[in-house]
C-alpha cells in the first residue's frame, strides 16, 4: 500500500507543480465566461443560467477525458525519456502497482479540478442572477438556493417547475437496434401540462434503404391506444403529435415496426416498456451515479493512454487514442455518414452482394464499433442536465465496453511487462 | 562467519548477452562469456573503454535486461527476483529523477517504495543529506541542481535502503576532485561496514585507489580478472593505466596473429592494393 500511494501522490505531485489542474480551471473558466455572450438566449437569467451549466459541463468532460489522456500518454513519454522507469524497476514495485496508482491518481487529480470549477460555476451563477433584475424576495430565495455549492445543482433547478417555466421533459428511448446496424433513437416527450404528449425521433441510418416506412403502436397493458404509419428519412427529425389523453396512461409500451411498400413487417421491433411515470431517484443518487460514469470515462481513458504508452511512441499512442476516442463518442454518427449518404433508393435492392463498402463494414467497420467504448453513455452530462435519471443499467452497458480496455492494460503489467526488458522499453 | 563472506553476493558465469533486432536478428553482441564473483567487503571495479558492455553487465545484475545465455545469480538468486531489490543499491550512470521533485521528496519517494517506516524514511533522508553534503539544497526542485549535486543525491537514495551490495554505475561522473575524493571516502567506509560495492567506470585512476578487485571488459570480453595487486604481479605493471594498455594491445595482436595471410592479403587490397610495406606493417 505504501509503494501505491507513493506513486500515486507523486502523480498527484507532479500534476499540481505543472499546473495541469490551473490550467484545466483557467480553460474551462474561460469558455464558462465567454460562452453565454457567444451563444444566443432568450436574454433571461434561466436561460443564460442553462447555456452556460449545459455547454460548460458538456467541455468539462471533454477536458477531463483528454486531460486524462494526454497526461497518462505524455507521463509515460516523460518517464521513459528521464529514464525513470530504469530507476523504479530496481525497486520492489510491481507494473500494476505502478499502473492502477497512476489510474486513480488521474481520476483524483481531474475530479479535484472539476470541483474546484464546479465551486466556480455556482459563484458565477450567483452573480449571474445578481445581475438581472428580479425582486428581493426572489434573488433572496434564489440566493438561499444557491449559496452553498452542494445544493446547487443545475437539476434541482430544471425540477423545479416554477423556476423551469413549467416544463419537464422525459426521454423514454433511446436507441433502437433494428437489424442491419440501423440505429434509431426516438424519444417520447411529455409536458405534462396543458401541451399534448408527442414522438420525437430520428432514424439515424438506413443502410440498404433510402427511406423507410414504419407503424409505430402505442399500447397500454397490451391494450393498443394510438397508432401511426409514417415514411422516415434517415437524419431529418420526425414529429408526431399524440392525442394528450394518453399522458394520463402509465405504463405505455412503443411498437416500432418497420415494413416495406407491401406493408409487410420486414423487422419488428419492441421497445422497452414506457413509463410516464419518472424513475424515482435522489439528486445526489444521479449526481453519485454521473459522477461514477465520468470517472469510468477518466479511467478508461487513461487506461488507453498508459497502455498505448507502452507499446507505441508518443505521438502514435496519441493519435490511435483519439481515433478510438473519435469513433467511441461519434459511433452513430460516424456510422450514418459511411453508410447512408449515396445509398441506391431501389425497393429490393440489396447492397450486401456488390458494395464493397460492406466488406469494410463487416471486417472492419463492425468489430471496431464492438470493441470502442460507448463515450456517448459516458458523457453523463445530458442527461443530468435534463434531469433524467441516470439508470444503473448503463453501468452494464458502459461496463462490457470500458472494462476490456482496464483488463487489457492491467493484464499486460501483470503478465507481459514483467517478461519484457525494462531498458529495451526506455 | 568464514563461510558467509566466502559466499559470493554476485556469481555471474559464461554470461553472455546479445542485442536483436526488430526482427529478432543478432545485432550486436554486448558481453561474450563473462564470468566474476563478488564477495562481502569487497569493491569491485567493472573496467573497460565506452561501449565496453559494463552497463549492460550492470543492467543484468539489476534485472533490467536478460541475459542471452550463462548464468547471473545476486544473492544466490535470480537478477530478476523482487526481493533481491530490497538488498541492492544502484546509482545509474544517468540522473534519472523526476526534475519537479526537491532532493529531500526524492528520497521520500524511494524511501516509501522501499516500504520504510515513516520515522526511520524521516531519520534516513536527514542522515544520508547529511552525508552527501546536500543539506543545504534539500528543499530545492532537482531540474535546479547542478550534475555533481544530482550525482550526490543519487548516490544518497542509492543508500536508502542501507543496502548489502551497492552497485554504481560512474559515479563520481560530473564530480569536482573534491566530490571525487568524498565519494571515495564514502565507498572506503562502507566497504569498511562490511558491503560489497560493484563500481562501473572508465576511469582508470579510480579504480587503481579504492578497489580490492578488478574486472577489465573490452568488447565485451573479460580481458583480465583478479585482485588488483595480483593483477599488477602478473603483468608487472605499477598502475591501472599501464595494466589495461598493455592488456590491450595483447588481446589485439592476438586477434591480428588469428588473421591468416589471405585475410591480410584483402585487407591490403581494401587499403589500395597488395603493398608490400603495408602487409609488413600489419603483421608486425
């Protein structure tokens, strides 16, 4: 234990006389302080409030995982050019001693910034509020909210009704896996108000079709209640109105079924079961369960980082990286572009024989999905922002991606660093 | 008693190490059956000119490279054994320490991966600061230290462990005569303390004032291994300058004597074609 927290604070050390967390501060404060005159708002301070807390925590993950990257990639780089590692491998430390202390020093340095920007952010927001001009009793109310960085949170204000103007919105889906890699991500978005519940969603890609018909079947205890047929293009967000009784009913369960100009369901797909009802869950549970995600997220990639260190130079572990980093958090993305742009619009026809594109997808393009981590899942950020429940099951999720990268990088100081010549490495 | 310090700390025997390529190809051959023992209370000195394969000698005995073949045993164990790192003090011929780090943090550092308890690390830092002569700049980040002071607080965390076998690679590399003369006192008084001290240099002088032993290494090959004064015997020579020149020039005219005269005959041709004089002057 003493070796580990050795390394550990000298991590930690050697971070903090860099600078590294000040810098990560002054970044992340400069963007917070920009942001909301670059961005448009309705000019209210809610609005200005939920710009600069959505954007902000949005590039304090992105900062934090490539902080984290750079900083395990450019430590390994330091250690071996100083010719450390010759010097620590003639001490009694084991590689994944050395390894899983790096790991968490990474995650207690960057989680110690993000504090530190968080305190910021609700001081800001205290001033921010200040500035406008609302009544004593409010600012006073508003100030009695905010005033100790624990209990501001950018949900608790979103929950709050009256301070959200009344509007909760719920994102019951999210992807769909159809066959073929098409991937939808429909969202059932409720206002519980006055306004009627309606379907949003957007096919994100078609890869043998041009435009796809689906029947979607709203049903209650296996009772259908509403019932649409509609031709979706992929990327272009569909919108279907629902009849506002239908907020009334809980549990609701979305049919989505996709067929072709014979109406003849080619894939039938069943979603989830929908509750209208929110999952119950604290906010300091969500900010527990989000804080958790994102240190997967830093660990992970830090974990990459350390063992691309290993086996490839600087500036190669650098860029292979961000590549698995680029593909993890733009998979759909990245997927729509390759295969749904110039796609034939030919009713029957199939481009698996002929495009050679589907070799690439098959031999390539798919395992590389496979083995990328969801960085999109880990991005917890959204969903906090939303007020959505951040459930435990995207820990599986995220887990069955994350944890092959953890278990590659220790494995490899377990069991092939200790076999290796330390000097050849340096 | 007796048999303890008749043990060798350090075997290595028939060691021989060869460097590959990417492809797994010989590339250089580094060390060729090399063989020496070291004992309690003893210095020894692993001598030889630049890329003589002293380091790499050092390397093995510290489990940082693996020998090719033959045997390098520390302790009557492996190179590699992790408990044998506890025994073993090393001061590696570069200053290979973290810069944002103070002289005083560097030892603590390799202090707590030695697992020292808190007081005796505390104790053992002042005491070995003390004992370099760095008191004075323990506070202050190594990237400001000069090289002679790096050497000192290498040497220092070198001796953290209060180690049994000592191993030094150059180390009074960057020193000035004074530091020079302080680091031969110190290797003085603790051989005197009963450990063994393996010194790898290219200074001559060095090895002629401090060692009991000597291992002279040219290309890789152990041209000469002994006590010093027996050494000196042997070869009638006064000092370790005369010694290691005249082992030298042996081993070379013993190589050129391995040349037949086809092989003389191309060389010649290499140096502008069968003269005469030239064949002449090789063979002499």
């Amino acid at each position: 234990m003493k070796v580990f927290n050795a390394i550990l604070w000298d991590s930690i050390r050697h971070a903090w006389r860099l600078r590294l967390p000040f810098i990560l501060i002054f970044l992340l404060g400069l963007v917070l302080l920009t942001l909301p005159n670059w961005v448009m708002h309705d000019g209210s301070p809610e609005g200005k409030l939920r710009i600069m807390m959505t954007y902000s925590g949005h590039l304090q993950i992105y900062a934090l995982s490539f902080a984290a990257l750079f900083y395990s990639i450019w430590f390994e780089k330091f250690e071996r050019e100083n010719k450390v590692n010759l010097l620590i491998a003639t001490y009694p430390v084991s590689h994944h001693q050395k390894i899983l202390a790096r790991l968490m020093s990474y995650v207690l340095i960057l989680w110690g910034s993000s504090l530190i920007f968080q305190a910021g952010i609700g001081f800001l927001t205290l001033r921010t509020f200040q500035q406008f001009d609302i009544s004593i009793q409010e600012k006073s109310e508003l100030k009695s909210r905010l005033l100790t960085v624990r209990e501001y949170s950018p949900l608790q204000l979103i929950e709050d009704q009256d301070f959200e103007q009344k509007r909760i919105e719920r994102q019951f889906m999210q992807a769909f896996p159809l066959n073929h890699g098409i991937a939808t991500g429909f969202d059932l978005l409720v206002t519980p108000q006055q306004d009627p519940l309606y379907l949003r969603g957007k096919l994100m890609s078609l890869q043998d079709i041009g435009q796809a018909q689906l029947r979607f079947e709203v049903r209650h205890e296996n009772r259908l209640v509403w019932a649409a047929e509609a031709y979706i293009q992929p990327s272009v967000e569909f919108y279907q109105l629902l009849p506002a009784e239908l907020s009334k009913l809980s549990p609701l369960r979305l049919d989505l079924i996709q067929g072709n100009e014979e109406k003849k369901p080619l894939y039938y797909v069943q979603a989830e079961p929908l509750s209208l009802s929110r999952p119950k869950g604290s906010f300091i549970g969500n900010l527990l369960r989000a804080t958790m995600l994102s240190s997967l997220l830093i660990f992970t990639m830090a974990a990459i980082g350390i063992f691309l260190a290993q086996i490839l130079s600087f500036q190669g572990s650098l860029f292979t990286s961000l590549v698995i980093y680029i593909i993890g958090s733009f998979k759909q993305d990245i997927h729509e572009l390759l295969f749904s742009s110039g796609m034939p619009n030919i009713p029957g026809f199939s481009t698996e024989q002929l495009d050679p594109s589907t070799i690439f997808y098959s031999i390539l393009w798919k395992p590389l999905l496979f083995i990328t981590p969801d960085f999109q899942v880990l991005n917890p950020t959204s969903k906090l922002m939303n007020g959505e429940y951040i459930p435990w099951d995207d820990f599986i999720h995220v887990g069955s991606t994350t944890l092959p990268f953890l278990c590659v990088t220790l494995l490899y100081a377990l069991y092939f660093l200790p076999r290796q010549e330390v000097d050849k490495r340096s | 008693m007796e048999d303890s310090v008749n043990t060798p700390l350090v075997e290595v025997a028939h060691l021989k190490k060869v460097f590959k390529d990417f492809w797994g190809r010989p590339k250089v051959t580094a060390l060729h059956d090399v063989g020496l023992s070291i004992h309690k209370k003893e210095v020894c000195a692993l001598i030889g000119p630049n890329g003589s394969g002293k380091t790499t000698l050092v390397k093995i005995l510290l489990g940082l490279l693996f020998p090719t073949s033959g045997s390098a045993k520390v302790f009557g164990q492996n190179c590699f054994e992790t408990s044998n790192k506890y025994r073993i003090g090393f001061l590696a011929e570069e200053n290979c320490f973290y810069k944002h780090l103070t002289g005083e943090e560097t030892l603590n550092f390799y202090g707590r991966l030695l697992s020292l308890p808190y007081v005796e690390r505390h104790d053992r830092v002042h005491e070995l600061l003390k004992l370099t002569g760095m008191e004075h700049a323990a506070k202050r980040p190594l990237g400001e230290y000069s090289l002679g002071m790096l050497r000192r607080i290498g040497l220092a965390q070198a001796l953290l462990a209060d180690p049994e076998l000592l191993i030094l690679d150059e180390p009074t590399n960057g020193l000035d005569p004074l530091g020079i003369e302080e680091v031969h006192q110190l290797i003085l008084e603790l051989k005197a303390r009963g450990k063994a001290i393996l010194i790898s240099t290219h200074l001559l002088a060095e090895s002629d004032e401090i060692c009991d032993q000597l291992v002279l290494l040219h290309q890789g090959t152990v041209l000469a291994e002994g006590k010093t004064h027996e050494l000196h015997q042997q070869h009638d020579t006064h000092n370790m300058k005369e010694l290691f020149l005249k082992l030298v020039k042996r081993t070379n005219a013993s190589h050129l004597k391995q040349l037949n005269d086809k092989d003389l005959n191309k060389v010649a041709v290499a140096h502008e074609g069968p003269d005469q004089d030239f064949l002449d002057q090789l063979q002499k």
